[in-house]
C-alpha cells in the first residue's frame, strides 16, 4: 500500500482508520485491559498529530507508529504502576472485570459451531500472552504477534540483542507450555 509510506498523503482520519486497529490490538496485548489500551490508543493519535513530521521515513511508516505505540504504552505502564504504588485498595477493586473486547465481525456462513471453536480458540491465546510476565509478554507480542524484527525490538525496549532472543524463547517455551494441554493430543 503507497500510504503506508507516505503518511502525509493521508488524512487524520484516513491514519486512524487504516492504523487504529493495529495499534490498539498492540496496545491491548502489552498493557493487558482495554481502558488501558483505549488510553494510549488516544495517546499515540493525539501525538501522531502533533508530530507527525518527525517521521523521517528511515523506516516504513507503520513500523515507526509501533515504536510510537510501544513507547506509549511502556510509558503508560510505568505510570500506572506509579500511580498503584501511592494508591489504596478498596474491595471494589478486586471485583472481576466484566466484558471482553469484541472479535471480529464474522460471516454469517460460518458455521456456529466454528465461531464458537475459533473465539475459544482465540480466548486461550489470548489468556496464555496476558499470563505471560510482562518482560516476556512484551518481546513475544512485538515478535510473534507484530512481525517485528529482534533488532527492532532490541531499540524499542532498549535491550540486547542475546536478551531479546533469550527472552522470546522463554516466551514461546511459556506460551507452548500453557496452550499444550489444550492443543497436545493425549497419548494412552
């Protein structure tokens, strides 16, 4: 797509259209609750329109709105986990969450029975990245779920090389040993 390079021939709204799922979805994966991921969702946006001409096109254009997203979010957390430090808790805070992000609209030809197969399918997956601790989470997400190559990932979180590969295969080792007992089949 010719946009995806050249963001300046894109409107506002054409941007958030185009990219607003993908960086909501990367938010959602590496903050873990949607309130959270709306909020930096809103964050990068607000900032891409302030700044979009310190995109210098030394990278795609989508690759430099995830390091956006991935700084945000960090941030975000770092400041969350601040504000939790100097914050009391109330019993009102550990009432479980209600609701779940909606799936994708899906065709009515698909059969029931796949829908539900492919949203508990999802739900696992989900829940195995969110039960990951967070220095995993983080590089599995940006590797495994976004694409982004280990020396990306290396400069986004400010890590080594060696430690984004040993990281990332802790998570895949992480992640296989939670989904296997869902996915293995069983031996007699």
């Amino acid at each position: 797509m010719e946009t995806a390079h050249d963001p300046a021939a894109l409107t506002p709204e054409q941007v958030l259209h185009e990219h607003g799922p993908r960086v909501y979805s990367l938010a959602r994966r590496l903050l873990g609750n949607d309130a959270d991921a709306e909020d930096v969702t809103q964050e990068v946006f607000l900032r891409l329109l302030r700044k979009m001409d310190s995109f210098r096109g030394e990278s795609s254009f989508p690759t430099w709105l995830s390091r956006v997203t991935v700084n945000a979010a960090l941030a975000h957390r770092r400041g969350r986990a601040v504000r939790e430090r100097h914050r009391t808790r109330q019993e009102v805070d550990l009432l479980p969450v209600e609701g779940s992000p909606g799936g994708p609209v899906r065709r009515w030809s698909e059969p029931p029975d796949q829908q539900a197969l492919d949203r508990e399918t999802h739900e696992l997956i989900e829940a195995a990245i969110a039960g990951l601790p967070v220095k995993y989470r983080d590089v599995y997400v940006l590797a495994d779920v976004e694409g982004l190559a280990n020396a990306d990932i290396a400069g986004m979180l400010k890590l080594g090389l060696p430690a984004v590969k040993s990281r990332l295969h802790r998570a895949r080792l992480l992640m296989r040993r939670a989904l296997a007992p869902h996915f293995e089949e069983a031996t007699p």
